[in-house]
C-alpha cells in the first residue's frame, strides 16, 4: 500500500514592477557634497590599506601627527584645527588613549581636556610615517603635482569661504 501524499494547491504571486519614468540622477551625480564624501572615502580607504599593519588608522594618523607638531592641545583647538566635530574626536582618541599614544589631562565640569602625544605615540609616528609618505607620493603622483597644488588651493579657498557662513 502506498502512502498517501497531500498536496496543497497555492498559486504563486509574482509581482512585477516597472518604473514608468528613469530616474534622475543628476542632483546626486552634480551634489557637492556627495562627490567630495565620495572621493574622501575612496582616499581614506587607500591610505588605511598602507597603514593598518601598523594598527593606527588614517584619521588617528592625522590626530597623532597633529599632537606632535605642538606641545598641548585642548579638546577644542584639536577639533577645530581638524575640522572634526568633538564627539567623533573623543570616538577616535579612545583608542589612542587605550594603547597609551595620548594622554589626556583635565575635564570635567568647565575644565578644560588637555592632550599630549606620549613618547610611545611619538614612536608609533615614526613608524608610520613611511607607510604615510607611500601612500602620498603614490596619490600625488597619481594625481599630479601640479594637479594636486591647484586642487588642495581649491579646497583651502572652499573651507574659509563656507566658513565664513
């Protein structure tokens, strides 16, 4: 005797929709904004695959290199200089603070936080300089000399004019 076998009988439903109209992607493709975020992406992504073996990744780079030009920093003369908004500051120097790259001294209620690159920090600068310096001759050149003075004139000349906003 054969076992019976109960089928359900369903129809399946397939919805298909088409778009009457293209979509007009010109807003995105000319947005200024979205082109520069863009392109910073792409740029941040190069430098990070020179400088990950030495774990510190490019905005950290920036944030040691920056501590090592001057004695002490405040919180807020760093994330003006930078143009980083505080909190993602504070998110990037966690981990510096963690492995001992940065000190930071103060806070609390109107104190101020002072910042200070360590001697490990200086170290760990100098290991990632080559790395640095790799990633850069290969973007300039890709770029050009004279084609990356014009373009870093032209972005300079962008951030004091929307400054000034």
């Amino acid at each position: 005797m054969k076992p019976k076998i109960a089928v359900d009988n369903f129809a399946l439903v397939v919805h298909i929709h088409t778009m009457t109209k293209e979509l007009d992607m010109s807003a995105v493709e000319n947005c200024v904004c979205f082109n520069l975020r863009r392109v910073t992406r792409a740029v941040t992504q190069f430098y990070d695959s020179e400088m990950r073996r030495h774990g510190i990744r490019p905005t950290q780079g920036t944030i040691l290199s920056s501590l090592q030009a001057k004695d002490s920093w405040n919180m807020a003369e760093l994330s003006d200089w930078l143009g980083m908004e505080r909190t993602t500051l504070v998110r990037n120097l966690q981990p510096l603070q963690r492995d001992g790259l940065v000190q930071a001294v103060g806070g609390g209620r109107g104190n101020r936080v002072e910042l200070t690159i360590t001697t490990k920090g200086r170290k760990q600068v100098e290991k990632l300089t080559p790395a640095w310096k790799a990633a850069q001759s290969a973007v300039v050149k890709t770029l050009g000399e004279k084609r990356w003075s014009a373009i870093l004139s032209d972005l300079e000349t962008a951030a004091l004019a929307l400054n000034k906003n």
